[in-house]
C-alpha cells in the first residue's frame, strides 16, 4: 500500500574512478561541494598524490590494450558512451540544476556532451586516413606517415562546463587511442563522478580514464612532472598555473597544450585538431627491390 | 659434441686498407681567414669585437675565425627578422617567396663540392658522405619546401595558415649544412623570419650558405646568421620579440629551452637525442642485416641523433651476427675524412671524443665484452676506432646514455615481446630498426615501437618528403614532409 509519508532519499556517495573501479581517495579527505545558495550537494574526494600516481599507472597499463585495439572498435565504445549518457540524461540535468543552472541550460549541455561524442565516435577511424601521408621520397623505397596516440595524457578539466568540457577534452583524447587521468571541476564535480559510471558501463575497459576529483592548486603540480606522463592539458587561463605546468613539463619533454581559450559550448571546441594534438607522427621506411628491368606498361 | 667448424677463414684486410689515397683537393673550396655575422643582409663586425677559431677536428689545424655573437648582436639580428617580417616577407606571395627558396636549393647544387669540401674539413665527416648525402640532402630539401610556399591552404584540411612571426633556430654540429637546411626550408616556406645559430664547432657552411642568400638576392633580414656558442644561444631563446624555437641538440638543453620559455608565448619544435634499438630476427638477410647495423652506427662516426646505438640479435644468430660485425668492422677504412675512400672520419672535436673515451671506459668497467677495429689511427686529430660491446646488460650506461660515437651495445633476445619490451624501455624514442624477412612480422614491431621513425630493413635514410622526429624525450614537432609544415605556422 502506498504510504502518504515522504520516502527517505538514498544519497549517493561520489567516489573516484581508477583503474575502472570506484574507490574513496586513499588519503581519507573529502570536500563538501555546495551550489551558490550555499546548499550543500556532497562530500567529495579531496585526492591526494598518491591518488593521482595510482590512477597513472592505471592509465599506463590500459595504454598498450587501447591504443593496440581497431579504430573502428574505438568508435562503436565511444558511440556506446554516447548511448549510456542519453540513457541517463534526466540524472545529468538533475545534478546540473542542483549545481546552478536552468533547466534548459543544464538540457543542452547535456545534449551537447551526446551529441560530442557522438562526433568524435566517428572520428576514430577517420582521422588517421586525413593525416597520414604516403611520403615520395627519391630513394628505392616505400615510405608512409600515420599518427599514433602520444601515451598517457594528464588533463585537468575546465570549472565552468563541468560536463561538456570534461566530456570535450576526453573524447579527442580516447578516440586517438590514448589514456588518461583528468582532475573533474572542483567547484561542480558531481556530474565528472556521474559520468565515470557512464564510462564504465559503456564496455571501456577499466584504466583507458580515470576521474579524480579535488585541488586544482594541490594536484597540478604533479599532472605536469610525473615521469610516466607524456602529456598535460590545462584549460584555464591562470597564467602562474600555465607557466608552472609548462616549466614542469620539461622534465620529460611533455608536450603541453592549453585549452583556456576554448569556447566549450561552440563548434569550435570539436575538431580532429583535437586529436591530433594528442598523436605523434610515425615514420616507416622499407626498401623496394629494383632489380629487374620490367617497367609497368600498360 | 664437436663444435661446429666455422667456414670462414680469417679474412686479411691489409690489402683493402692500403688502398691508393684517393684525396679530395681543398684548392676547390674558399674559406675566408675570418667570417663575420650575417645580420640583415651584410657581413657585420660582432659588437664584443671576439672571434674563436674553428678548426679541422682531423688534423687539428686552424681553418678560420669566427665571429662570437653576443646580446647586442642577437637583438641586432632579431630586429632585422622583425623588420623584414613585417615589411617584406608576410606580406609577399606564396609564389614569390618560393621563387627565393627555389634559387637558394640551385645555388647549392651549383657550389655542392665546394660546400662538401669544407663540410668535411670543419667537421671530419668522411668527404663520401658530406658529397652523396649531405650537400644533396640540403639543397633537395630547400628545392622541396620552396615548392610548398604558395600551397599552404592545401596542408591542413579546413584550415587556413598563418606564420609565426621570427624563427629562432639552434642547430648542432653533426650535419651542420643539413640542419640549417631543415630549419631554414621550411620556415621560409611558410612566411616566417628567421635568425639561425650554427654549432661552433662547425660554422662555416652556415656561412657559405650567408653567400648564397646575399647571392640569392633574398630581402635583408629575413635569414640571420649569427655564430657563437651556448650564450649566443640562449640569448636567442631568451629574446622577447622571437616567436618560435627550434632547436636540434641534446636532450639536456632541450629541457632548459623548455623550461626558459615556459613563461612566454613562444611555440617549439625540439628534436633531442635518441638511444634507437636496432633489431635482427634470426629470418632476416643477415649480410644485409649487418651492414645496415654498420651503417646504422657507424654513419657519421656515430655522431647521429638516430644512430642504432643499441642491437638486439635474435638469440639463433647471435654468434653468427656478431663474427660478422667484428669481420666487417676490420674492414672499415678509418681516417682521413677528405680521402674519398675513407668510411670513418674524424670524431668532431676533442670534447666529443673524450665523451666517447670516457663511454668505452664505462662500458668495460661495467663488465661488457669490448672488441675494436685494428685499424691503426692517424697521429695527429681525434680519431676513434670503430668499437663494438657484446655481454651489455640492460642497466648499463652504454645502453642507456646517448654516447654520440662509434660504439655499438649488443644484446640478445628470444621472442619478440621480449625485444619490444627491452626496446621500449628507454626515455627516448627518436628512432628504431627491424630486420626480417617476414612482412607480417615487420608490421607488428613497426607498429609497437615507440619511435618517431622506424626503419624496417634499412637505417638511417633520408627525404625532405619524410617526416623526422621523435617520442617521448627525443623531442616533439616534425622535420620534413607536409607534417614538418606545422612547426611554422599557426592552424586557425
């Protein structure tokens, strides 16, 4: 029988994502997110280092599985992603409201992340036709070009657009073929921590992302000088962030891309530019054998 | 059981090594007493009033002095890029532009042996390669880039291009007319100034090349040529007003200039050092195989950023590959680099050849196997012999550091996952090799290796059409091909 009394709500805990499972942050501290009315949403991991090393090696470890898988199964698991996010939009819309907007703002946003990935599903195996070249060279030799996935890429996602720029900045980067671990908005993680359940219910396997959530000022210092990372992005604009993140960088020649001028909800934040941000060119040289005289004629 | 006889007698190479010399004659080149800088079009005075002498790493004679550029210099030679970037160069067509890159890659093919002759009398390369590689290499990839100049809005799909603005270039001193080439091409091509620093150890066909482009007509300011060492350098990094660094060089300093312009705007393209694996299956053409591991190593008496540094040999023929290397290696003509029969020339400078001595020492200390050419050495000049080291662990220095010489470190593997891994496992990832005669088997290591470029049944080949670059700490950016473009231009 239906009862009158109000139905006790299951809050949900917000955990991160590494290595495809959902652990509390291994230093035990947590944040308490709130919205502008001072409401409170959450308490949220405040990740720690050592969070961020665990979630690198997971990251390194996904590498060789997801850069060696067809392009085209990339693109049906990013097309999969698109179809778990329509699936569960009206909670994404929910936490969006809860974190400020209105509900058609928070609507297209939601919209537009689908809509994204969907984009660059189709990119996958296409993008690697664009950039490769045949390359004449005046040697007995077949020479090509072709991008291949730069490695383990360390990003730390925009505060506004907590969803459509976290979901802008990892679909180029797993549709390419890399890894990655990305630090959510710290001001409105609750969608990023959404989302990882999205990414992990959409036949990704465990470690191709990992989501923290916490400090930008704390953890971006080791995004950019941890050893086994190849590459950082950053997409704010604070400058002393910025130059840190580049100087840092160098200790192992990290490429380092900033996004701070990326408009997130335009066109403009959706190309296979992107991509290639994230890819290194590779070289392959054989010879051909040019012994006989026969030429083809015909 | 009875060892199996080997076939091979030992072979006798005193015969190939007393070849009649067979000189190049320095008559048919001119080098200057004394080279200025080349800022704005006219040969100018350093304002420090300092020269260092350059000198011929194979008979250390002096051959020139040479103007050391300092601050003043730098900004003088900045303000004319700036200057001729702003009123001449960006604003010139595409066709026109190429027109001057066309006339330089003809002014070198015109003067191509006087350039060879003093590539190899300033750096010690044997007169063979700076002639057939190179001088032709050089010329070839200006002749390449010109034509690119007024086709920049087919190189990026649904893109338009725009230049950089002034181009800070750094080179080494390995292939000293090259590099300027691959740094100087493709800058031009796409509308940018440039201001360009040789090593050096090794500026004069940098110098030469100053003629041609005053030759050449090219408007004033828009190539600088400026000598000097590190300082000069840096101050070119350091330089608000450049750009764009591009610089070829060690790793080392490729982590400085990234860190000193980590507070600026300005882009980079940094090709850095390389530890390249060169690997043979037990199914590859073994002859073929070891003289692509020869070339590989010994190309440019090892000072190649791309040098197969490192071989892995298929366990089953492990001894096989090795007793051939050693016969090969005694036949290997060490020496003059001006005689034309010479195939190891003069290490570059006595610095470098301490670095590699003190390599050598390293690896028999850390307990390899060391086994040298017999060849007897000039008496006077820096000269190595070709050096091989076989019982190399994975953790040793020889097979890890960068040694920029002739020194080989051999390994042996089983499977292919194992050789892979072992391949892999370094910081850098500039360039690799694959020997076998089985395609499918090429294809799956060319895939897996993490190496900007990888030679599959061949080494150490060339093309201004064939992008060049590394992963990982050997740098970042593309030399060569229509990716090379990418470096010069901003993609709006």
């Amino acid at each position: 029988m239906a009862t009158t009394e109000k139905r006790i709500e299951v809050l949900k805990t917000y955990k991160i994502y590494v290595g495809g499972q959902f652990p509390r942050t291994e230093s035990g501290r947590y944040y308490l997110a709130t919205n502008s009315k001072k409401e409170k949403l959450a308490n949220i991991c405040l990740s720690s280092r050592k969070d961020f090393r665990d979630a690198v090696s997971a990251a390194r470890g996904a590498f060789g599985g997801w850069s060696g898988r067809a392009a085209f199964n990339r693109g049906q698991i990013l097309y999969r992603i698109a179809e778990m996010l329509e699936g569960r939009k009206a909670q994404f819309v929910d936490e969006l409201m809860k974190q400020d907007a209105d509900k058609a703002q928070a609507e297209k946003e939601v919209n537009l992340c689908i809509d994204r990935l969907i984009y660059y599903s189709g990119w996958c195996d296409k993008f690697q036709q664009l950039f490769s070249t045949v390359n004449p060279v005046a040697s007995s030799h077949f020479n090509f070009s072709n991008p291949e996935p730069t490695g383990v890429v360390a990003a730390i996602a925009p505060q506004e657009n907590s969803l459509l720029g976290l979901v802008s900045l990892i679909a180029p980067i797993i549709a390419g073929g890399n890894t990655c671990v990305v630090l959510a908005s710290n001001t409105k993680p609750l969608c990023a921590v959404t989302f990882s359940e999205v990414l992990n219910s959409s036949d990704l396997p465990g470690g191709v992302v990992n989501i923290l959530t916490g400090k930008v000022a704390e953890l971006a210092p080791f995004f950019a000088d941890h050893m086994d990372v190849n590459a950082t992005v950053y997409c704010e604009a604070d400058a002393a962030t910025q130059n840190m993140i580049k100087e840092k960088s160098a200790l192992n020649v990290k490429r380092v891309f900033l996004y701070d001028k990326v408009k997130w909800n335009d066109a403009t934040a959706q190309s296979p530019y992107f991509i290639m941000d994230l890819q290194e060119i590779k070289t392959t040289w054989h010879p051909i054998e040019n012994i006989g005289g026969a030429k083809a004629g015909y | 059981m009875a060892t199996k006889k080997s076939n091979t007698i030992k072979l006798k190479f005193d015969s190939a090594r007393n070849l009649a010399p067979a000189p190049e004659s320095k008559s048919a080149a001119k080098i200057d007493p004394q080279y200025e800088l080349f800022i704005n079009g006219k040969f100018e005075k350093p304002s420090g009033k300092k020269y260092f002498a350059s000198i011929n790493p194979a008979t250390e004679e002096k051959l020139s002095m040479i103007a050391e550029a300092n601050d003043a210099d730098v900004n003088k030679a900045v303000k004319a890029a700036r200057a001729a970037y702003e009123n001449v160069w960006k604003k010139m067509p595409g066709a026109e532009r190429a027109k001057y890159i066309y006339r330089i890659a003809r002014m070198i093919q015109e003067r191509a042996r006087e350039f060879a002759i003093i590539e190899t009398l300033d750096g010690g390369k044997p007169i063979r390669e700076s002639r057939d590689f190179d001088v032709p290499t050089a010329a070839n990839h200006f002749f390449y880039y010109a034509g690119w100049a007024d086709k920049l809005e087919y190189a990026f799909p649904n893109r338009h291009t725009s230049p950089l603005g002034v181009a800070g270039q750094i080179i080494p001193w390995n292939f000293p007319l090259l590099m300027a080439a691959w740094k100087i091409a493709p800058a031009l091509a796409c509308g940018n100034t440039v201001v360009i620093k040789p090593a050096e150890n090794t500026s004069l066909t940098a110098l030469k090349l100053a003629e041609i482009i005053q030759e050449a007509d090219l408007p004033a300011g828009v190539v600088n040529i400026i000598t000097g060492a590190g300082a000069t350098g840096a101050a070119i990094v350091n330089h608000p007003d450049v750009n764009k660094i591009a610089f070829t060089g060690s790793t080392e300093v490729g982590k400085i200039i990234q860190r000193a312009i980590a507070g600026t705007n300005k882009k980079a393209t940094l090709e850095l050092g390389g530890k390249a694996a060169n690997i043979i299956f037990d199914d590859a053409p073994i002859d073929q195989a070891v003289e692509g591991v020869i070339n590989g190593i010994f190309f440019n008496q090892g000072h190649v950023c791309c040098a197969g540094s490192r071989l892995y040999v298929q366990e089953s023929v492990f001894k096989e590959v090795v007793r051939k290397l050693k016969d090969r290696l005694e036949s290997l003509i060490v020496g003059d680099p001006m005689d034309k029969n010479t195939d190891i020339g003069a290490i570059n400078s006595k610095e470098q050849l301490n670095i590699i001595n003190n390599y050598i020492k390293i690896g028999q200390q850390e307990g390899a196997e060391m086994y040298q050419s017999s060849a007897s050495l000039p008496k006077r000049g820096f000269y190595c012999r070709p050096t091989i080291f076989t019982n190399v662990a994975q953790s040793n220095r020889i097979a890890q550091e960068e040694i920029f010489g002739p020194v080989l470190a051999i390994q042996s593997f089983r499977t292919d996952d194992e050789v892979i891994e072992k391949a892999n496992n370094t910081p850098y990832g500039l360039s690799a090799g694959v020997w076998t005669d089985k395609g499918s088997k090429i294809f799956n290591m060319t895939t897996k290796l993490r190496a900007g470029v990888v030679w599959a049944n061949t080494f150490n080949k060339f093309d201004p059409t064939s992008p060049f670059g590394g992963y990982k700490e050997s740098g970042y950016g593309r030399e060569g091909g229509v990716h090379g473009l990418a470096a010069y231009v901003n993609i709006v």
